[in-house]
C-alpha cells in the first residue's frame, strides 16, 4: 500500500483546481453584482436628473404660458407630493397671483418668505401679494426690510406704489423714475407714475407721463384714456395726435366728453358725445345712454 502522500499530483490537481475555478467563479459573480447595482445607481441618479429637468422645464412652462387654473392644479399636487421643495411652493404662489387670487397666494408667499433659504425676491414677492390684498402697512414693512442693494424694477415699482399711497410724494417720484430706468418696457410703470401725477392734480405733467407711455407701447389704451382725462382736466377738449383704432377714437371722445360735463362744460360735452356716437363703427350704447340722460336732464 503506497502512503497518502505519494499519490500522483495528477490526481490531486482536478480538485484543487475545480476548488480555485469556484473561487475564480465567485469572485465574478460578486463582480458582476457589484457593477450591477453600481450600473442599476447611476441610470437612477441618471433618470432622476431628468425628471429635475423635465420638472424645471414643466415649472417654467406652467408659469409663463400655462393656464393659470391648471397651474394652480399642478403646483398644488406637486408641492403635496414634495413638501420640501420650496421651488414649487414658489410656483404655487405665483400661479395663485396669475390666476387673480392673492387671498390664496397670500398664506404660501408668507410660508415662503419666513423659509431660511427665502431670497430677497422672494420677500418683493410677498410685498407684491400684501399689496394685492390691500396690506399696505405690512408690504411697506417687508419692502423696507430687504436690503437697499438689491435693485429692481419690481421692487421699486412697489415701492413707489407704496409711497404713493402713503402720500409721499417726492419719495413716489424718485422710486418711479428709478424704476423706469430698470426696465426695457417701461410703460406701464410711466403710465402708474402718471395716474399718481393725476391723483394730486399735477394735469400737465400727468398728461407728458401718459404720452411718454403711449411712445413706448402705442397699444396701451389705459394710458390713452388717462392722457384724455389729464387733458379734459386742462380743459383740452381734443384728441391728441396718436395711434388708435376707430373704436378707440369713439371711447377716447366719450371720455372727454364726461371729462367735458364734470368741469361744467355741457353743450361740448354733449357734440363730444354725438361725434362719439357717430364715430363707432357699431352702435355704442355707453354714449348714447350718457346723451340721453343730459337731454333729458
């Protein structure tokens, strides 16, 4: 009988190497499983940067050319499904303001303003919504609040409305002037710092407001209408030369017409209101209604 240890190697080798191979075999398939799950993370951390793009882009979209009432509906459940994210409670806010319900907007523009992460614009957008919901007091403290170096059109804007209704004149004027220059299309806020010209009885310089207004946007019928009332004031009793469609024409007569009447002035209130009348191109009911009511007067 030959001793254990003289066996032939040939014998033994098989096993040691089938032993090595289940090894070599597992070590693979450990590998194979750790780059598995290694692969599995990055095409989720892949997909769930595009879901943030494709989130960021849906959000854009829902705040610009979205309906506002679908907007409202999409913020609402998103901000449900993601309470931390203060990027769509922002959205919810806005779309609340858009969708003409600042009462709705105010509660999520305060939550949002109070948030530690919350931007300067974010508090301009609270003042905004106070001022909506007829907060004056509050908006001028949060306005005052945010720091002076940051420089907007919308902040300024706010803060000459606010100064306006606190009968600060001098302060209204400067803050509409520095808000003028802070944007390309100015004519709204001209057409603001006019109405608040007209409110104190400066006729002259409320009518220069409204035409500069009109230069920058010549389809802005509400400077249009304003820039007639500041004339009728001055006992201007006719249309300046400027763009206007024929209904316009008849509109803007009918209201230097009643501007005509309010100073005393009945009989060229009463020819404004028939050359009022036989501009519009259809039957304009408001004008004749005013001309009967002065002739049955």
């Amino acid at each position: 009988m030959r001793h254990p240890s003289h066996a032939h190697p040939s014998r033994v080798q098989p096993k040691l190497g089938l032993r090595r191979g289940l090894g070599l075999s597992l070590c693979a398939l450990m590998g194979l499983s750790a780059c598995a799950d290694q692969t599995d993370k990055e095409v989720e951390r892949a997909f769930q940067n595009v879901n943030v793009i494709e989130e960021s882009n849906l959000s854009d979209i829902m705040l610009t050319v979205g309906d506002p009432e679908e907007a409202v509906a999409y913020f609402t459940r998103a901000s449900r499904e993601n309470p931390e994210k203060l990027d769509l409670k922002r959205g919810l806010a806005a779309s609340l303001i858009r969708a003409k319900r600042p009462a709705d907007a105010l509660p999520i523009w305060r939550e949002v303003a109070e948030n530690p992460a919350a931007t300067s614009e974010d508090r301009v957008d609270y003042a905004d919504a106070l001022i909506r919901s007829g907060d004056w007091s509050t908006a001028d403290e949060v306005l005052d609040a945010i720091p002076p170096t940051f420089e907007t059109y919308k902040r300024y804007r706010l803060e000459a409305m606010v100064a306006d209704s606190n009968r600060e004149w001098q302060k209204a004027d400067s803050f509409y002037e520095i808000a003028a220059g802070l944007t390309t299309k100015p004519s709204g806020v001209l057409n603001n710092w006019g109405y608040s010209k007209l409110t104190r009885g400066d006729f002259a310089e409320a009518e220069a407001l409204f035409a500069e207004a009109i230069q920058k946007d010549p389809s802005l019928f509400t400077a249009k209408n304003n820039m007639i009332l500041a004339r009728g004031a001055q006992r201007k009793y006719s249309l300046p030369v400027m763009q206007m469609t024929q209904v316009e024409r008849a509109q803007l007569m009918h209201t230097l017409a009643l501007a005509a009447i309010k100073q005393g002035d009945v009989q060229t209130g009463k020819s404004l209101l028939r050359e009022a009348i036989d501009t519009h191109p259809q039957h304009f009911e408001e004008a004749v209604r005013s001309l009967r009511a002065l002739e049955s007067a």
